[in-house]
C-alpha cells in the first residue's frame, strides 16, 4: 500500500483507490510515496520498488537464458 | 505488484523446478511455518506444479492453531467476567475451549469484541472507562509490535483499564526444537517473510549455524514462493545449507529495529507451550515487570482441566507429521463450518486450507 499523506505517527495509506488511516509507531521513517507493508492497522516495513523491479528482471534474464 | 503473479514467470519458473528435480536421488519436504504461505501456496494451488519429488507441508504457522486450549480456557473466564470486555482478532472466537468458546460465551451475552487492531482495543477502553478491557493476543513477531505499540500508547494516555492477556509466541526456538526432532527429516525450511520483516534475516543464523538446512526467506506471490522451492531444490542438489533471504524487498538483514525495541520494552521471552510441539524454553513473549498491571493474567479464574477435542489430530498436522486429510475427521466431522480442531477453525490453518483449495483437486 501506498502513504499517500503523513503527520506525525498517524498515515494514510491507499490501496486501489481505498484509503485507510494507519499508525506510522513502528515505521517513523516512512515517506510519503513509499509503498509500505501493513499489519493490524500497522506500517510495519517498506516495501523497495526499485528491488522488486530489479528481482523481476533479473529473474526474467535468468529464466530467458535456461529456455533457450 | 501484479508481476510477482505473472503466469509467464509462474510457468518459467515451474519447469526450472522440475528440471532441477530430475537430479534429486530421493523425495524431498519443504515446511512453511507461515499461515499466509499455507493459504497462499494452497490458494494458487502451487502443489499442483510442483513434480512428485517436491513435497511442501505445513508447520506451526498458524498463531490460532498453535495457541495451547489452556490459554482458550484463560481467555473465555475472563470473558464471563461481567466487568470484562474482551477484544481480540476473529479467528480466536470459534477456537473450541475445554468448554465452549468465546464465541459462545459471546452467545451467551459476554462482551466479547472482535477487533482489527489492537489499536481499535485501546479506544474501547477510553470508551469504556468502567470496564475492563483485556485484549487477548495471540500471534508471533508480526503482531507482537503491535499489541506492544498499543500498549504503551495506553500507558501514554493514561488508560489504566487496558490489559493484555499475551499468548504470543516467536518463531526461532520453535524452528529450533523442529529441526532437532529426528522424526520430521526436513530438506529445507521456507521462512516467513513477514515475521522476518521484523526480526531480521539475522535472527535464524544462530540456529541454522547449529542444524544447518536449506533456508530461505520467501514472499508469499506465486512468483516468490517458487523462486524459494527452485533455490532450495537447488541447494539440495548441490548439497549446501545456506540462509538466503529472496524477500528483500521487504525483510533486512536487522530486521524492523523500531519495533523490535517496542516489543523488548515491554515482553520479556518466557517459556511457552505449543499445541503439537510441546513446551519449548524461550518461545513466548510475556509482560516485563515494569508492565505487570497491565498482565490480564493477574485476574483470578476458575479454569477447566484442559481438553483438547477428541480425536483431532491438529498437533501432528502442526509438526508436519501428517497432511490434514489423513486425519479422519478432516472433511467428515470437521469442516469449516463445524470445526473440531484449530487447524480448521482458522482462516490460516492449514486444515482449513485444504479443505478450501486442495481438496477436490486430487492432492493428498
């Protein structure tokens, strides 16, 4: 889910257009425009974009390169 | 992210699997200890394209399933205690008590309240001031932060009436008394990727220097759960045991230090029993003393002797021992709707998954 609006330890995170308020206590590093992970009303993680592009594409060369 | 489903890298990576299990000399078992891998696996029906050689099986995953019916028991006398509201999440109130269960309690006009966060308990307190709000937690390192943080944000608006009754529980002990018990013979543990989000990939390396096996810390899309079978299939082939974290778009080598801290702030390890493992030292969370008040287990209840249901075999589908349709009551007597045994009563239950996804499909 994506924080789309942050102040203090309180976010909004937004998933499909459905928006949820959640507690930033135990990620008070999260920005907004961050995809993070949420748990019981929790942030918990961020989630790495740039990592999960990087692990498809690597995996995408990977597979490419044993078919053929 | 719709790409860790796509059915091209979902295929590419099923004949990967098998290709490398054409070099395995015998069957080898992967567990999961995660309720969502079981749903997840089961939901997508990954069994089905894995090759014969490749057997996953579930193990005490699921925080509901796991929770000895002592604590049920606990849980339910505080209930019936006409100055209790009790708060906890849905998949606890149909676990059958020795006698009843909260959701009969419920029935009976108890003020039992499913609640989505244990934030959600701490506002039924300062909405209740009269009463006793006991949120009944349950659930490994995921959650325990949570209900930490919920905890001292009670403590921080001055709300003397919220309690925790902590059945929480952490996952490495558990692994550990699982890799030491010769009867399972695991290939390769699939680790929890939300749990490790927390604790780090560090937390298992002490215990894998002791039993090393095959290990990896897997995200729960189609996409990641194979990505984790074909590295273990593989380290098998190769013969090595090596930790390796295929989460890391998520789960650090540290862990969610924040939370950790939480949780160390206010828990403090005690031994603990599990339904189908036993007691293993270290493997519960309880109350530090600065923050006894607030243990729910101070209350004075009159506790049936404990008895699971008979004829359920939840403790050996939790070890791995058995799959759930070799139990005889799965789908006879115990469905989902008239849940015998844990496993089948929680959505994360490997039962309950089964009898869900796997069932007609010919796997067993």
């Amino acid at each position: 889910m994506k924080l789309v609006a942050k102040e203090e330890l309180r976010g909004v995170v937004e998933l499909s257009g459905v928006k949820r308020e959640v507690s930033l206590m135990l990620l008070p590093e999260a920005e907004v425009g961050e995809y993070v992970l949420v748990h019981a009303g929790y942030a918990i993680a961020r989630v790495d974009q740039e990592e999960a592009e990087e692990t498809l594409r690597l995996l995408r060369d990977v597979l490419a390169a044993e078919e053929a | 992210m719709s790409a860790f489903q796509d059915p091209e890298l979902v295929k590419g990576l099923a004949s990967r699997i098998a290709r490398l299990a054409e070099k395995l000399a015998r069957r080898v078992t992967f567990m999961e200890v995660c309720g969502t891998h079981t749903n997840a696996i089961a939901a997508a029906g990954l069994r089905r394209l894995l090759p014969p050689q490749v057997r996953l099986i579930s193990g005490p995953g699921c925080p509901v399933c796991v929770t000895p019916v002592a604590y049920v028991d606990r849980a339910v006398a505080l209930a019936r205690h006409p100055e209790t509201i009790l708060a906890t999440f849905g998949d606890l109130l149909r676990v059958p008590a020795s006698v009843g269960s909260l959701e009969q309690a419920r029935a009976e006009g108890c003020r039992v309240q499913v609640v989505y966060s244990p934030h959600d308990a701490v506002e039924l307190a300062a909405a209740h001031p009269q009463a006793r709000v006991v949120f009944a937690g349950v659930g490994f390192e995921t959650t325990v932060p949570t209900v930490a943080a919920a905890l001292l944000e009670a403590e921080e608006r001055g709300l003397g009436n919220f309690f925790v009754l902590s059945g929480h529980k952490v996952m490495p002990p558990a692994l550990e008394a699982l890799l030491a018990d010769p009867t399972l013979a695991l290939d390769g543990l699939i680790l929890p990727g939300h749990v490790s989000a927390i604790i780090g990939a560090r937390a298992y390396r002490p215990l894998l220097a002791r039993h090393p096996i095959p290990a990896v810390i897997s995200g729960f899309t189609p996409v990641d759960v194979l990505r984790t079978v074909a590295e273990l299939v593989q380290q098998v082939v190769e013969g090595r045991a090596e930790l390796v974290n295929l989460y890391g778009r998520v789960v650090r080598e540290e862990g969610n230090v924040t939370a950790w801290s939480l949780v160390e702030r206010v828990f403090v390890p005690t031994d603990a029993r599990w339904r189908g493992l036993g007691d293993i030292p270290s493997s519960g969370l309880g109350l530090a003393p600065a923050f006894a008040s607030r243990d729910a287990a101070q209350f004075p209840a009159t506790l049936p002797a404990p008895k699971e249901p008979p004829g359920c075999r939840c403790g050996d589908v939790l070890r791995g021992l058995i799959d759930p349709p070799e139990c005889p009551l799965f789908a006879t007597a115990c469905t989902p709707d008239t849940a015998v045994g844990a496993c089948m009563v929680s959505a994360e239950g490997a039962c309950a998954a089964w009898y869900r996804h796997e069932r007609m499909a010919g796997v067993a």
